[in-house]
C-alpha cells in the first residue's frame, strides 16, 4: 500500500478543507501515480474534490463513520477494520491513501512506500501529516532534483517504511 501527499515545511497538508497550494507538475504526478489504481480517502478529502466527485479512472474507497453517507461512484465504508477486509481484494502496489489526515494516520502503518511532495514554504496549515523524517522505520530513498512553479521551490521524495505489513511476511 502506498501513500501520496504534497507537504510544506513543517509538513502541513491542507488548510479549511483545501489544499496548501495547487502546483500543475505536482497534479501530474499524483495522477500519473494513481490512475488505474485504488485511492482510499476520508469523507471530507473526497468532498474536497471537484463537484465533491469521485477520482476519474480510479477505484475510489472512501471510510465515513456517518451510518447516512452515501457517494455515488464510491465504496463507502464504515470503519478501519471494514476497510482493510475491501482493500484485501486489490494488489497492495495498486493502493494509494490519499488523504485526510486522520486517514493518513490510521493508514501509514500499512503503507509500504510514501509518495511525498515536499514544497519548499511554509503555508497556514491546520492538517498535517507525519514527518516521515523522523517516524521509526520509515526511510527516505529517492528524492528529485529541485523544481519551481513561479516563486515556489519542490520536489518528490519516496519514502519505505521498513517496518510496513508487507516487510514483516
């Protein structure tokens, strides 16, 4: 299982429901690594998205504890443990945790690798995820070269965690 986020500084990843910041290659990447996969997501990522509509192209699981949620086009489920019994049935390569950051929480310990978007400024943030630099088992092993978007400076990193489900069989 994978996770995939775009992080600032001090690892924020979203403020009132939105996004930090939207950088097109960064769009790209994300897309380029999800299309034809599985995207597990909480109830307000999934309402943050366009026309609060589910991800084109993707098998989109959604975890709402709200008994009365419904979105069409997605698997709606109601606790962790549900969750992983539906994700059973998917390569755990072809999986991506998208977010929110309570899902990122609850999920990283079974993500094998962490697409990671480092944005190199510091935004008002209210959701953050891990800083993977400093979790136990988890390793940062590629990092891109810098790139720019007007005056902001990024990069994608991946991460391993060696200590993930998938390490341990």
């Amino acid at each position: 299982m994978n996770l995939i986020a775009s992080v600032d500084n001090n690892w924020g990843i979203g403020y009132k429901g939105r996004l930090l910041c939207r950088i097109p290659e960064d769009m790209r990447w994300f897309k380029e690594h999800t299309t034809g996969k599985v995207v597990v997501m909480g109830r307000a990522t999934l309402e943050s998205l366009p026309g609060s509509r589910p991800l084109a192209e993707r098998v989109n699981i959604v975890i709402s504890a709200d008994a009365n949620f419904f979105a069409p086009g997605c698997t709606v489920v109601r606790t962790p443990e549900e969750l992983l019994e539906v994700l059973e049935q998917f390569d755990t390569n072809d999986i991506y945790v998208i977010g929110g950051a309570s899902v990122y929480a609850m999920m990283m310990p079974y993500c094998h690798y962490a697409y990671i978007t480092k944005i190199d400024h510091q935004f008002p943030a209210d959701r953050h995820l891990a800083n993977l630099d400093n979790q136990p088992g988890w390793e940062l092993i590629s990092v891109s070269e810098d790139k720019h978007h007007e005056d902001i400076c990024f990069r994608h990193c991946i991460y391993k965690n060696a200590i993930s489900p998938e390490e341990e069989e």
